[in-house]
C-alpha cells in the first residue's frame, strides 16, 4: 500500500530548491556526487526528521522532537544526496547538504515500505545514544507530521526500520514494532560504555 507522505512547508522546499539553483552552494557542498553531475536536480520524499534524545526503560514514556526536514536529492535519474532544512524563528531555513550510505538507504526503505499491508507516514527519527538513524512509519497517517502523536511519544503500533549501517546486533532494513525495538535498544545501552553524546543527525 503507498506510504502517506507528508507535504512539507512551502518555505522549507523552496529554500532546498533555492540553493540546489545556486551554483555557490553546491560547489561548496562537501557532496562529491553532488558537485560531479549537472542539473537539473529534484528535491523528493521529503521526511520530517524527530530526534528521540533518551532510550527509555520499556514502560517508561519517551519523547521526540522534530528538528528539521530532510529531502533526497535527485539527479541523473538515482537519489545522489540528501538536503537538510531546520526550524528559525521566522519559519525554516536551508541548513546543509549531505551524502552516504544513509541516502541510499533511505531510498531502499521506503521502497520497502511501500508494500506493507497497511498505511503508514514516514518520518525519520535519530536516536544520538546509538549514533542511529531510523525511518519512522507512524500508523495513524491523517497525523499532522509536525506534532508528535502521544504527546511526543512514538506509539506502541508505530514501526522502525533502522537504516544502514546500523548499530552492531541490530538488523538494518528489518520493520519492528516500536514497543518491540525500544526495548532492545535499551538493553543494548545498558550493556555498552558511556561515550561521549554525538551531536547532531546523522548525514
């Protein structure tokens, strides 16, 4: 069944199209793919991005926060990059390009998706504990992608497919229930040193 993909805010696509027309940004872009072929280019799929800063215990409430969107750019006729848009206080701004496994990745799942039974939104959530990225098919899809469901918490019906690389022991491409996947990531983090947090999302 197709996915229920999001439109995303006009300002956000239209400062992604901006700097894909800017000859600038692109040549600035630390994007080699991107840099080595000649427009034009699509910004597609785009996929509001969420951040879930703390694994919880199974039981325990975990929230999200929506941090950007993300586009996957197009050209010559395959996804070559991706595009990051990020919230400002007059509404939202281009932020940076990006490319690697994940752009392929990204690709790949939501094609997957695309043949599920049921019909589902697709975002993308971060997980920075892991350092991983997910993509993130909410069931009730009449959400608005902009508000989390649950008061910011992903709900139990909801499935996650890490994208590759995925952390080590777990399946990158591989749709888990979220009431299933949280609680082995939990009993991975309890069974791993603490390192220093990463910041950022994952290009």
């Amino acid at each position: 069944m197709p996915l229920h993909v999001p439109p995303a805010p006009t300002p956000a696509l239209r400062s992604v199209l901006t700097a894909l027309g800017s000859p600038t940004a692109v040549r600035e872009a630390r994007t080699p793919a991107l840099r080595s072929l000649t427009a034009p280019f699509t910004a597609e799929s785009p996929l509001p991005v969420h951040v879930l800063d703390t694994i919880t215990a199974p039981g325990v409430p975990s929230r999200t926060r929506l941090t950007g969107w993300r586009f996957l750019i197009r050209g010559g006729g395959r996804a070559v990059a991706a595009a990051e848009v990020v919230p400002t206080a007059d509404g939202w701004a281009f932020s940076h390009f990006c490319e690697g496994p994940y752009v392929t990745s990204t690709e790949q799942v939501l094609s997957q998706a695309e043949s599920l039974p049921a019909l589902h939104q697709p975002r993308l959530l971060f997980l920075p504990e892991l350092y991983m990225l997910t993509l993130w098919l909410h069931a009730d899809p009449a959400t608005e992608p902009t508000v989390e469901p649950e008061q910011g918490r992903p709900a139990p019906a909801d499935l996650l497919v890490p994208l590759a690389p995925a952390p080590p022991g777990i399946a990158a491409h591989r749709a888990l229930r979220v009431a299933e996947l949280l609680p082995r990531l939990t009993l991975r983090l309890t069974r791993t040193t603490p390192t220093t947090p990463l910041l950022g999302s994952p290009a």
